[in-house]
C-alpha cells in the first residue's frame, strides 16, 4: 500500500521527466533562512528517504524563466527548467524569488557580477545573467554563494512544487486523513516534526524568508491520535470539507469536519499561546 502513496506522490507533485528530481541532490543550502524558536524539531521519518522523489525544498522554475528586477522589469537573469527557488507571497501575478547561486573566492572578495555569466547551482547548470549587477554574498566555511533575487511572473513557477497547490491535490487522493497517509507527502516537502504542544504533533516548513529575516510557519499539517485534523497557513489555501478559523499573528486553521469542537479549542489555545512567545 506504501508503495501506492509514493507513486500517487510523485504523479501529483512532479510533472516533469525523474532524472531533473535528482539534479539538486541536497538542496538544503539553497535555503535562505530559518525562524527563532524553542521548540525542538527534526526532519520528519527519513526511514523513507529511499522510496520517494528527492525533497522539494522551495518551488521549482519552468524553461526558460526570467527574473526580473521588478514586476514587468530589467531582466536580471534567465533560469534553466526545474531550478531550486524561494518565491515569497505572490502578487499581482509575480512572485519575488531568490536563489543562492555559487561563486569563486575571487567573486566573494568582489562581488560584481557581469553580463554573460553562466550560473551553478550546487554545481549544476542554472542560467545566465543578463545584465551586470552587483550581489549580496555568503560563506558557511564550506562553500561560498551569492543571493540573486528579484522577480518572475506566476506561469514561471511549477504549480506542483508549490506545497499549499500540493497539498490539496494530495488530499483529493488520502481522503482518510491518516497521520501514515501524510508521511510521503511529509517527505517530499522535508517538513519538520514538532511535538512540543502534546498531544499534537505539527509538521510544518517555514516562510522563504525573503520578506522578513526571521519567518514564521508557512504550512503547517496538525495531527492528533494518529490522524490529520487541521491545516495551518499563511498563505492563501482554499480545503473543501473544512472549516476556518483566524489565529494569532496572522494565521489561519482549517479544520477537517468532523473534529469535535474542544478539540478545535483546545489546540487553537495551545497553538496561540505557543506563536505569541515565538521571536
């Protein structure tokens, strides 16, 4: 049956030929940024690392994608198909986005970048810069990057690799809201496993950070007694068979029909209280 779920997985949230899902290997250090918390997290059940695609971790970009340094623009760059982004709230019909991409040493000692460079990501093939332009630049000790960011319109962005669009899509096929069922799609998204607010568990993954240096939760799946009763967001999300309720600092719960209401209470108490301590 496992091996349903993962196939069901990749079908729904990968259009798109399986040699460009391993291209990125690991694309955790493309990530740009982490929220402030006590609460203790790890990635959810690796046990099933070896059966499902590699993780999506940010969206992915269609052929051919343009960033631009604002919506409608200078072309900045011009991105290869299914390039690792971070895209922030969409508006208007653009998403802005960033992307680490590498660098010399030379070019972290000075970082103006010119016209015509070819650009890696993680040491893949990514695109050209289209213009002369002059980029913030980082080190882990390990290797060095820096952050091109600006704008792309919505057409450019795969719809599949952008969680809250995969999530309903997912949901549509595990109708029976089993905390199991959620495990491979808990994968594919490397969400994080928290279950500091017993007796729920939370999986969630965090804004891109590229509006606000310290993002909070972007999704968050809420599971209690082995099943999945609610869904955390900030971003919009429309769920059939739900229904809503606000919580603090912005964000919202849709909650599966059939949760008893002090549950609802219970966990929205628990949550509100929790993100009103978060920095």
């Amino acid at each position: 049956m496992k091996n349903f779920y993962y196939l069901a997985l990749t079908m729904v949230l990968f259009a798109c030929h399986s040699d460009k899902h391993s291209r990125f290997g690991n694309e955790d250090e493309t990530h740009t940024g982490a929220a402030t918390t006590t609460a203790k997290k790890k990635p959810a059940n690796k046990k099933l690392a070896a059966g499902v695609a590699a993780a999506v971790i940010g969206e992915r970009v269609s052929p051919g994608t343009v960033i631009r340094s604002g919506p409608k623009g200078d072309v900045i760059a011009t991105l290869a198909d299914y390039i690792p982004v971070h895209c922030a709230p969409l508006k208007d019909g653009w998403y802005p986005v960033s992307v680490d991409i590498d660098i010399t040493s030379a070019e972290y000692t000075k970082p103006l970048f010119r016209k015509g460079r070819k650009l890696t990501v993680n040491g893949k093939d990514a695109g050209m810069l289209e213009k002369d332009i002059r980029l913030p630049v980082a080190t882990n000790g390990e290797r060095m990057w820096a952050n091109l960011s600006g704008y792309t319109e919505k057409k450019n962005i795969r719809g599949g690799t952008v969680i809250e669009t995969a999530l309903v899509n997912y949901l549509r096929e595990h109708k029976d809201h089993r905390e199991e069922d959620m495990q491979a799609f808990i994968h594919n998204f490397k969400l994080e496993e928290d279950k500091s607010l017993r007796p729920y568990t939370l999986y969630f993954n965090y804004e891109s950070g590229i509006d606000d240096p310290s993002p909070l939760y972007r999704l968050v799946l809420v599971c209690q007694g082995k099943q999945l009763i609610g869904v955390i967001h900030s971003r919009p999300l429309e769920l059939p068979g739900t229904t809503t309720r606000r919580l603090q600092r912005n964000f919202t719960i849709h909650y599966f029909n059939g949760i008893e209401k002090s549950l609802q209470e219970d966990f929205a108490g628990k949550f509100n209280k929790f993100i009103l301590s978060v920095d």
